[in-house]
C-alpha cells in the first residue's frame, strides 16, 4: 500500500501547486490591471495655474493665454481662477 499513498500525495501536491500558481497568477493579473487603471487616471489629471489644486481634465477649464501657441495651455478649477490668471499675465 505504500505505492498507493505515495502516488496519493503526489497527486495532492500536483492539485496544490496548481492552486498556488492560479493565484499567484490571478493576484497578479488584478494587481496590473489596477495598477493600469491608477496611470490612466494620473494622466486625466491637470492642476489649476491659480490654486495648484489638481482635478480631472473634463472637469478643468482650459485656458490658452497666448491662443496662438499651442504649447502654452493651461488649466483652471473654475472660470474665476482662469481670470485671475489672465488679469496676473496682463
Ligand atoms: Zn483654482
């Protein structure tokens, strides 16, 4: 009978490293997709020129100072601060 409980903890051994490496696998998988969805996020991100706060993009007002220049754009919190910004320019 020795054979057949060797061949059983084989068995068990085999079920277990697979179980290991399924969530060694999944962990990893959830740790890059989240990991993905934070830089997608970081780069939505633009910070007020007045009050160095930082907001998403759709939620920023864009302000362009020299409006022909497209290099020089800028983004505010709220149409206040885009002012001020343009009165401090001027
Ligand atoms: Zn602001």
């Amino acid at each position: 009978m020795g054979l057949f409980r060797l061949l059983t903890f084989i068995l068990i051994a085999i079920v277990a490293w697979r179980m290991i490496k399924n969530y060694q696998r999944a962990t990893a998988k959830k740790d890059s997709s989240s990991e993905k969805a934070k830089i997608s996020v970081r780069e939505k991100m633009v910070k007020c020129e007045i009050c160095n706060i930082h907001l998403p993009k759709e939620e920023a007002i864009a302000g362009d100072i020299n409006g022909d220049n497209d290099d020089s754009e800028y983004w505010f919190c709220s149409p206040e601060h885009k002012e001020t910004f343009k009165l401090q320019d001027s």
